[in-house]
C-alpha cells in the first residue's frame, strides 16, 4: 500500500538526476587524467570535478536513495500510512537545497577540496553548510523510521517487525550515528575556520572524526541494497527467503560492528596509536560476516526457487534460474561484484597489506568496485522493481534494463580492474596529471586508458538506466498491485525479543564507539599544539 | 512479542552478545596495546604501561640526545593564507615614507632596471617576511642585511603594506610570445616539482609565494641558484631549496626569461 507516492519519486528522480550528472562527471575525469587526454586543461577543474562527483556520489545520491526507499518500506511493508508525511517533505526539501548550496562553490572552484573534506584545506562555508543541510535532512528520515517502527510496534504487540522494515531502521539508526563524526568535524572544526573565527585547525583530529563517518557510511549505503537481497530478490525470482533471523543478524551485526573500524583509514597517520589501529582492524574483520551470512543466505534462497522451479543437480540448479529477469541479473553481478570488492577489502584492512595500496588508485578501484558497482546495481533493480508501482505505470524495456545491467558490470569491471591494478604499480590517487611519459609511468598507461573506456561502457549504461525510467514515466497506465516483499521460508510467528528491537544494539553500537573512538579522540582534544596553519581553498590571488 | 525482559543476563540473546562484544574488545585491547608492542623489541619499552603508552599513541620524550639544531639561523614567520590582508591608509602612508630608502635600489616607485627585486604590487606578506628573515638572519645578503637590522616590526609590516599598495607596472621586458615552460605549467611530477604556477599565482596562489611576474631574470636565476647551492636557507621547510635542487640549469633559465617576460 504505498499511498505516498510522490514522495517516494521525488527522492528517487533528485537521486538519480543527480547521479546523472556525477555519472558525467566521472567518465570526465577518467578521461582527462588517462593518456587519451593532451594536458591542456587546468587542473584545478579536475579537483572541482572530482569535489562535485564525490559530494554528490557519495552524500547526495545515495542518501536520497535510502531515504526514498526507506519510505516505500515503511507504508509497504506496515501496511499503513506514513506518519510524518510533512516532516518527510521538510527533509526532502533540506536536501535538496543543501545538494544546490553545497554544489554553487564546488562549480565556482571555491571549493575544490575533495568530498572528504581533507582538512587543513578549506574552502567556502557555504559547501560545508551545504552538507550539513543534506545530513540535517537525512536525520529528519531516520527520525521519522524509528517513529513509525515504534508506532506499529504499539498497534501490532504481537507480530514480529517485518524485516524490510526492521533493515530500514537498521540502515538509518546507522546512519544517524555514524553522520555525527563528519557532522562534529565540520560544525566544531572546519565551519569556524571557513567563516573565518580561526586560522589554524587540528587536521588530524578532524581526520579522526571523520573516519567515524566515512566506513560506516559505506554500510549505509550497502543497506539498500542488501534489504533488496534480502526482501525483493527472493520474491522476484519467485522463490523464498531461506532464513528470516539470518537476515535480522546480519543487520544487527552491521548497527553493532560497521561502527568502531574506521581507524583503517588511517593506518598511515601518526596521529593514531598502532593499538588502536589493530583494535580497529579486528572489528574490521568482523564485519565481514554479516557480508558472509547474507551471500551464503542469498544463494540458500537463489537455490529454493530454482528447485521450485525444477532445477536439478548440486550446480545444475544454476541454469534453471530465471535470468532473464533484471533482478535476478542484477543480484547475481552485484555478488560477483560483492565478492571481488570483499577481497579487496580484506587487503585494505590489513595493516601490512594496506602499507602497499595506501593512497594509491587501488583504494579508487576498491570503492567504486564496492560502491558503484555491488551497491548501485541494486540501486537501479530497486528502481525497476519498484517504478510500476509509483508510477502506476508498466515499466517493459526488460531488453533495455538486461542490457543496461550488463553494461554497468562490464564497465565497472574494465574500470576497476586495471585501476586496483596501477594502483599495485604505484600510481597515487586524487592527481590531476601523471607524466606517462616518464619511463616510469609508462607501463601504467595502457592500464589507465582500460579504466577510461569503462567509464564510458558506465556512462552509456547510466544513459539507458534513465531512459528506462523515463519511458516508464511514460508508459501506459496499468495497475501493478500492492507492493509485497519476499517471504520467508517459515514465517516468524514469535521471536526473541532482541531481533525484533534495537535497544541492546545501539547501546552496543554506542559503546563500542566509546571504545575504540573515545581515548585517541580525547587525547588530540587534550593535546597541546596540534593545530596547523589552513590553506584556504580557491582563495584569490 | 515475547515478555521476556531483554536488559538482563538471563536473556541468553543478552548475555551472548554483551559477553561476546566485551570479550573481542578485551582481547583485541590486550593483544593490540600489550601483546603486539611488547613482541617488537626494537621499540625499547620499559614495561606493560609503557607499552600500552606507545600502543595507544601517547607522546613520548624522544629516548636518545635532542634533536639536532641547525647551525644556521631558519625563518622564524609563521605564514597564513590571510595574514597583512587587511589594507590600513596609516599603515601604507608610514611605508611610504620609510620606503624612500629603499628607493635606491628598488626604483622610487618600487621599480627599477637594478636586477633587484620589483616590489610595487608585491604581496604584504612576501615583502614582510623577507625583511624578517632579513633582520634575524635568516636570509643574508650584504646590502639589505643592515638596511633591516634597525626596522621594527611595525616599520616592516608597513613598508609591506606601502608595496602592496602600488600598482604593478608592467616592465618594459613583457613579452606575452614567450610560451609557458613545462615546468611552470605542469612541474616535474617525477622529480617532485610541482608546477611553479600552482603557488606563484598562474594556476593558484600558495600564501608567502612571491609574484614573480616581470622580475628580473638575473634575480630569480641567481636566487634559483642560491636554493640549490643552499646558501639561501629561509625558504620553510626547504620549499624552495627542494624544488631547485631538481631543477636542471636549463629549466632555471627557462624559468627566469617565462617570469621576466610576464606582465
């Protein structure tokens, strides 16, 4: 029963829109960066370029995304109304003016200083202020998730919360934690400094807090997309959900340990003692299992439809799959993407490992590999699934969206492959220009030019991505039914208490945070001399 | 849903997840504070606190002789990206009458055919921290050193100012046919220069870079020298001396007829 639908489409068409133009972006910057580019243009676009790209790709786009489809969850799923509507507009509406806001210095070169801010540059206040708009807006949504869980919760004492709703909220108690470390970043260190009340800023602290934001935001983003393993594929593919409990587990085990491991971003500062760099590897490790329970659960589930439509055999069932529905495609190259970017992950968290890759492009290929590739896929099967019923309108390009999805994994693949690879090489990241014909840089050139003629595979396929959506908008009408998610194989009648709320695991989430968070943050606050000069960014001659 | 009480450690949910959560969080402590920096003998701990101390990122007094102090003097200014921004009319005018001395060699209105520094249009901060570096001695020279021995640092903050204030005149040497060398527009990223417009102003402007824009070519040869033989030293943090050192005496000489030739 979605009732707010426009609600919903507004989210999805700023966030696609959006992606849209940061989609360009990127294909841009892997071309003028590649040996296919003469150097004759400024670098400095480069930086802004790549500013826009990261701030919109990274905070904007998937943002709206959760927040549109945690919507959709939330009257589908509870079969009621959502409350909140207005406030649910509100946050819309400080999205999308922080999104302008931020991106009016970013395009005027005020503010080229990356998405991650990188402190001790500085730019115009006005970006920063911008993003904060966007989170403020993003806390509206995931106010409004707990609300409405808690409201069902009291009209319905005996049903367990239904786990696409019990993920979304998830995802956003998640996200309104992990945000306060970028938030405390750019409110206590950076805004004072861009309005000009300081001149000196302690960089590395600010990197410590934003470290707390910037892994677990990764799972933030990953939440979308496992709700749509977990409570769209099944359904889609016409089969069932093998575990309802493995799923609440492994969205626990995301609130409770995506928390306290950003510090392996940091393995090259000094600021952070090596103790609690391993503790925060350790914790790192461990969130590789809710990755491992939900693809072990995901195939389970592949697996019973495939039987239940008459598979055979310990592999053969594979073949009998449906592929030539979208989602199963989309699922099955999100996997693989999954797979690939995961084993990356485990280098990138190891210290020793980690000392090889650091700062180079394999981390780009590492990010855009996970991100783009296994999260945005799903991205857009969500967006096919669900567009018949916003639009009230058939969506039957499935040709166009087979198609669309192979080129988004192919061109991921060509993308991220030879990048992870020159970044074996050596080659550094967030550079606008790399000699290649130094003899040094040479061997990395064929290499760069691949990465580039992927972007351009992703671009096209953005292209059809939005072409589909916007046929659909166009489409005939046609009643698509009420939306419904996947069912488990045995439904809960009754469960524990703890997989049904999430008090013990904030507290958890919260404490762990304490933990691996509260002494290095407290000691760069008791630290004496730890400021260092700003450069201001786009500052004029 | 169930009634059970979730808050208590008969909920075995409860006690599983707090006993577990605390027992990695214990272990990864131990082993990372304790285990892990004691097994490195080369760290030189004293004993547990002294390795949980270093683990945990705790400053520590360096254990051998201080550090080794240069036998030279080094720039003692502190550069920020808005320092002497402000324009004050006293401040100009006190400049300009301190400035009459300066005249000699820097032209009556900051510029002069004397291969010394052009300073009309020159940036506060530069021309201020030179006469700094000048007076501590930081940076020596035979003419200038005494000239700013006796400025105070308000007579330095002005004179900056009064430069600053001046119109940049362009030199009768501009000659906007000279191409841009490679290394003013894209460095040498291998040899780790990086382009000289990405702070002398082409492409961005750093704080504390000079405008460089109709300087003699005589001047900015001799003091791209100067940072390579390293008897100039009051660049920070060797900025200069490490870029220089780099350059080959063709690039430098490129360099100082680009610079020369610009407005």
């Amino acid at each position: 029963m979605l009732t707010n639908k426009r609600l919903v489409l507004a989210h999805f068409w700023l966030a696609f829109a959006s992606f849209g133009v940061a989609l360009v972006l990127g294909a841009w910057q892997m071309f003028v960066r590649s040996p296919l580019n003469a150097w004759h243009f400024n670098p400095e676009f480069y930086y802004r370029s790549v500013t826009a790209h990261g701030s919109v790709m990274g905070y904007v786009f998937p943002t709206l995304v959760a927040m549109g489809f945690g919507y959709a969850i939330t009257e589908a799923a509870l079969e009621k109304p959502l409350i909140g509507r207005r406030w649910a507009w509100t946050g819309f509406f400080l999205v999308t003016v922080g999104a302008v806001l931020a991106m009016v210095p970013v395009s005027l070169g005020l503010a080229s200083v990356l998405y991650t801010f990188y402190p001790p540059m500085v730019g115009n206040p006005f970006y920063y202020v911008g993003v904060v708009l966007v989170v403020v807006g993003s806390w509206i949504w995931v106010a409004l998730m707990s609300i409405n869980m808690a409201a069902w919760k009291r009209d319905n004492p005996d049903k367990p919360v239904p786990l696409a709703m019990f993920a979304n909220v998830a995802g956003s108690y998640l996200w309104g934690w992990t945000a306060v470390g970028a938030a405390l970043e750019i409110i206590f260190q950076i805004l004072p400094v861009a309005l000009g009340f300081k001149s000196t800023i302690d960089a590395g602290l600010a990197r410590v807090f934003f470290s707390w934001t910037l892994h677990a935001i990764v799972y933030f983003w990953l939440i979308p997309t496992y709700i749509a393993y977990y409570t769209i594929f099944p359904r889609a593919i016409g089969g069932r959900l093998y575990s309802d409990a493995m799923g609440r587990i492994a969205f626990i085990l995301f609130v409770v340990v995506a928390m306290p491991i950003g510090v392996h971003h940091l393995f090259a500062d000094p600021q952070v003692g090596a103790g609690f760099k391993y503790m925060h590897s350790v914790f790192t490790g461990l969130v590789a299992l809710p990755t491992l329970l939900t693809v072990f659960t995901i195939c389970a589930s592949a697996e019973i439809a495939s039987r239940l439509r008459g598979g055979k055999g310990a592999f053969g069932w594979i073949k009998a799959l449906p592929w030539q529905n979208p989602i199963m495609l989309a699922t099955a190259l999100s996997l693989v993407m999954l797979g690939f970017g995961g084993a990356g992950g485990l280098i990138n968290m190891s210290y020793q490992l980690d000392a090889s890759v650091h700062n180079t492009q394999w981390i780009t290929g590492h990010f855009h590999l996970i991100f783009g590739g296994a999260i945005v896929i799903m991205y857009f099967a969500i967006a096919y699934d669900l567009w018949p019923h916003l639009t009230g309108r058939a969506l039957e390009s499935f040709g166009m969206m087979r198609t669309q999805l192979w080129l988004w994994f192919i061109g991921m693949i060509v993308t991220t492959f030879p990048w992870h690879y020159v970044g074996i090489l050596g080659m550094p990241r967030r550079m606008a220009f790399y000699d290649y014909l130094n003899p040094a840089v040479a061997p990395q050139a064929f290499s760069v030019v691949m990465s580039a003629i992927g972007g351009f595979i992703l671009l096209i396929s953005g292209i059809l991505f939005l072409t589909v959506l916007l046929r659909g908008q166009f489409a005939v009408r046609s009643e698509a039914g009420a939306y419904r998610f996947a069912i488990p194989v045995h439904m809960p009648a009754r469960i524990p208490v703890a997989l049904n709320s999430f008090g013990l695991w904030l507290a958890l989430m919260v404490g762990l945070t304490l933990v691996n968070y509260g002494f290095p943050i407290a000691q760069l606050l008791a630290l004496p001399q730890t400021n260092v000069p700003v450069v201001y960014v786009g500052a004029g001659r | 849903m169930s009634e059970q009480k979730l808050f208590s450690f008969r909920n075995s949910w409860f006690s599983v997840s707090v006993g577990a959560t605390v027992a990695i969080a214990v272990l990864s402590a131990l082993a990372g504070l304790i285990w892990l920096p004691l097994a490195q003998p080369e760290l030189k701990l004293a004993g547990i606190w002294d390795a949980i101390c270093s683990a945990a990122g705790v400053p520590r007094a360096p254990l051998s002789a201080p550090a080794q102090q240069p036998d030279f003097k080094t720039s003692n200014v502190v550069m920020t990206a808005d320092m002497l921004a402000r324009k004050d009319a006293v401040s100009i005018g006190r400049g300009a009458t301190l400035a009459q001395r300066c005249a000699i060699c820097h032209g009556p209105q900051g510029v002069s055919d004397a291969n010394s520094p052009n300073l009309a249009g020159q940036f506060a901060e530069v021309t201020y921290k030179e006469l700094h570096d000048f007076k501590t001695g930081a940076r020596v020279n035979v003419v200038m050193s005494p000239f700013a021995a006796n400025m105070s640092d308000q007579d330095m903050k002005d004179v900056a100012a009064y430069y600053a204030y001046l119109p940049r005149v362009p030199s009768n040497k501009v000659d906007e046919k000279v191409p841009a060398p490679p290394i003013v527009v894209i460095g040498a990223p291998m040899r780790n220069i990086p382009p000289c417009g990405s702070c002398h102003g082409d492409i961005d402007y750093k704080a504390g870079s000079p405008w460089l824009g109709g300087q003699s070519a005589v001047y900015i040869k001799t003091q791209l020298q100067a940072f390579a033989s390293g008897t100039r030293r009051n660049d920070i943090s060797q900025q200069m001396r490490n870029i220089a050192r780099q350059m080959t005496a063709e690039e430098i000489d490129q360099v100082a007829r680009y610079y020369e030739a610009q407005p």
